[in-house]
C-alpha cells in the first residue's frame, strides 16, 4: 500500500511541476526580415540595385520616397544609379553604419558594401 501511495504522490507531484512549467521560444530562432527606405528629389529617375542574400532591384521615380521589402539581412553591395547629367548625393545608411555621402560629379552613381542587419535608408539627392 506504501508503494502504491508513493506512485500516485510522485505521478501527482509531477502532474502539478509540469502545469507550472512554460516552453519559451527564443528569439534567435524566429526569422526577422528588414526593409529599405528610399527617396528621390532629384528631377531623374534612380535604380537602387542591391546585392547579397538575395538580389533586388528597385526604381525610383523622381521626386519620390517609399520603402521596398521585405529583404534578408545580410552582407549586401548597394548600388544607387541614375541617368542624371550633373552632380548627385548619394546616401546609405543602416546596418549599423554612420550615413555616408558620396558627391558624384558624373551623376552616374554610387557603390557601397553594407552589413545590413536593420532597415537601411537609400537617397539621392542633387
């Protein structure tokens, strides 16, 4: 009888400890995704050409501003291209980095390696 006693307790003492355990998901293991916020105020149409995980293209018209995604994080080459005669700004920032401006006199475009592990912001301006 002791021994059926003893089984029972443990069986209910075990019902009881797994009730007040929670299984929690951590999370390093969910995907997250990131996006790119782009503008345009220049009067010529831009592409933004990124490179990476994943490869995208993206068209700007002029005087616009959106945002494209979502992409996969990552190490990424960021081109920002555009037609333009003259003289251009082209703006990256994100994945951790300062904003970098780059006045390019040929207004042909501007080359940059990101780590992009947040949304980063693409621009040109004139």
């Amino acid at each position: 009888m002791k021994t059926k006693m003893f089984v029972l307790f443990l069986c209910f003492s075990s019902f009881f400890f797994s009730q007040s355990m929670t299984i929690e998901k951590h999370a390093a293991g969910r995907p997250f995704t990131i996006g790119v916020n782009y503008y345009n105020t220049t009067s010529y149409t831009c592409t933004i050409e990124l490179s990476g995980p994943t490869t995208h293209t993206i068209t700007v018209a002029p005087g616009t501003s959106g945002s494209y995604g979502p992409i996969t994080p990552g190490q990424y080459t960021v081109g920002i291209y555009t037609t333009g005669p003259g003289t251009y700004n082209y703006r990256l920032d994100g994945g951790g980095s300062t904003p970098t401006f780059i006045n390019n006199a040929n207004g042909h475009g501007a080359v940059y390696t990101i780590n992009a592990q947040n949304n980063l912001t693409v621009g040109i301006t004139n």
